[in-house]
C-alpha cells in the first residue's frame, strides 16, 4: 500500500480509496475490546434467561401438582367416594406395593398403561416391568437432576430387582406427620386410621417415633377427604419431593442398598417429620427450587418458602392436629 508521500503522486479518487480501507480496519485493542464488551453483555443476561428458565420449570412443577390433586378430586367425586388406596394391597414394603399415582392413570391421560397392568401381582414383575418403564411427565419436576429419572434397583436387595430402570417420580402424598410432643403421629389426610389404631402401632412413648415401622398394612385403607377436619385449604394433599431416590439435603444421606421409595408405580411410605421446608427429601417437602410446591386438599396450588416453621409446616401437613393457622404465615 502507498505511503503518506506516495499519496501526492496518484489520482484523487485514489487516495480517496486507500484512506477508507484504512479508516475501516481494526486494531488488536479494538478488537479486544469490542470481545470483553460482548463478554460483558452475556455475563449479565445469563442469569436473566436462567431466571426465566427456572420460573418456567417452577410453573410447570406447580401444573404437574394441580393436576395431580385435580384427578385425585375427579376420582374421589366420582363412583369411588374415597381417596386412591396408598398401598395397593397390604404387602409389607413399599415396593411390592402400587401406588395411588397408578389408580389414577386413567384421569391422568394415562388408560393404556393401566388397562395393561396386572393388579394381581407385583409391579416389578412380569409384564408389568415393561410398563412401569416408562417415564411419565406428569410425575417429575422439571428441575430435578435427570440423575433420578430412572432408578435402576429397588429394595432391600439390590439382587432382589437389578436392573429394574423404573420411571420416577417426585411427588408423594401424605399419611403420617411427626410431632415431637406426642407419642405417635399425626395423620395426613390420606390415612384412615383411629388415633386409638395411631396409638398402638406407634413405638414406645419414651422412644422417638419411628414413622417407617409402622404397620404396612394400614397404607391399604382407603381413606377420604372428610378426614381433613382442619379444613381443606389447610389441609396438605400432595407435595414436592423432588430427586428421590437420590438423597439431598443437609439431614438425607446416601444408602448403600436399593431405595425403597422413588418410582411413580410403586408405594411410598409417605411419612415426614416437618423438620422445614427443603431440609432433605426423605422425610420433608423438598425441591429444587427456593421453595417447595403442594397442592392442598381443596386443589389449590402454593409454593412453600424455606422459611417456613416446622409448626407450621407440621399444621399443613396432618389432617386432623386442630391447630389453628393465619394464612399470612404460610401463604406468599
């Protein structure tokens, strides 16, 4: 390219040219420039579109849960005049057992599968292995780990199903609560039984209760809405409980053995102990949000904050504990 001397010697139209081509290039420092600019620029707006993201992940959890509580109604207002059974029948362990969440496949857009199962038998067994597989939406929060999506074993002996690959789900319902200042639990609105039946399948009083023992054989009644003596609206019937059967959460810890909870087709022992919201996901309502969805027994949807009290939380949770709550101190 001609120098500032030789300029003088061409054409004006020339040097018209050459001063352009280089008006229009670059420098490094420019160059660098203009990258941290844009570097800037998608620093700030990644959290903006993550925050998005989440807030649509959190709607569609809130929509799985109404949905949810909405074909349990349906079931409930229909022929059946009662609440799904727990426990299919009244075999020991959880996963030897059908859930509430497979009654309730025909409301959930979900027939052929249910017209396929064997009620008779187990539902890891035989034909019906094929079919409890299948991952189904409805039953799984959109922000859980895709870790937990299918859970390879359940039970006590990871050789008793290997390789299982079950559909999960991390949403549970509620039969029993602990209560620090009793001697046995409080129900959820989902369990049928006596406090007198409470009282006697409870452990020792000066023992602390131990929610998981308790007789496998009352999570087969059926129970109803009228057992919501609270109300309602203050009445917990399904919450958020997300990432199962991976433990999360300051007091979960990992097992060395199969899980025993954590696929949508098999039983849940559905006991908490209301220590707070997204404490763990074992015994509490937890998600992997900053709060926690539930759907109440009127079919409301709410999200629970952290910040919750275990009082209250524990209220929300049982039936029939005839506490008395504000709605200001739960509902945002």
């Amino acid at each position: 390219m001609p120098t500032q001397r030789d300029l003088s010697s061409l054409p004006q139209s020339r040097v018209q040219r050459v001063r352009a081509n280089r008006l229009a290039g670059f420098t490094i420092v420019e160059l660098l420039v203009v990258i941290a600019v844009i570097g800037a620029l998608v620093a700030m707006l990644l959290p903006a579109v993550n925050q998005v993201r989440e807030q649509g992940r959190r709607v569609q959890c809130m929509s799985n849960l109404r949905n949810q509580g909405l074909a349990v109604q349906e079931y409930a207002e229909g022929g059946q005049q009662t609440l799904p059974a727990l426990w299919r029948t009244d075999r020991p362990y959880p996963w030897q057992n059908f859930s509430w969440r497979a009654e309730l496949l025909p409301y959930l857009e979900q027939r052929p599968i249910y017209d396929r199962l064997d009620w008779t038998s187990e539902p890891l067994v035989g034909t019906n292995l094929n079919l409890v597989q299948y991952n189904i939406e409805l039953f799984e929060c959109p922000s859980a780990p895709l870790g937990s999506r299918k859970i390879p074993t359940v039970g006590h002996d990871p050789l008793e199903y290997p390789e299982v690959q079950v559909g999960s789900c991390d949403y549970v319902a509620i039969y029993d609560v602990k209560v620090p200042t009793r001697t046995y639990p409080l129900r959820g609105v989902w369990n049928s039984s006596s406090d007198l039946q409470m009282e006697m399948d409870s452990p020792d009083a000066t023992a602390s209760p131990s929610l998981d023992q308790r007789s496998a054989g009352q999570r087969n009644r059926r129970s109803s809405m009228s057992i919501a003596r609270d109300g309602l609206s203050s009445t917990a019937l399904i919450v958020e409980q997300a990432g199962r059967p991976l433990s999360f959460g300051t007091a979960a810890t990992a097992s060395t053995t199969g899980p025993e909870e954590g696929p949508w087709a098999t039983g849940d022992w559905s006991s908490f102990t209301g220590d707070g919201v997204n404490v763990d996901n074992a015994h509490n309502p937890f998600g992997f949000h900053v709060v926690a969805h539930v759907v109440m027994a009127d079919g409301s949807g709410h999200a629970w904050s952290r910040d919750m009290s275990p009082d209250i939380l524990r209220a929300l949770l049982s039936a029939d504990g005839n506490e008395i709550i504000q709605n200001s101190d739960w509902r945002q």
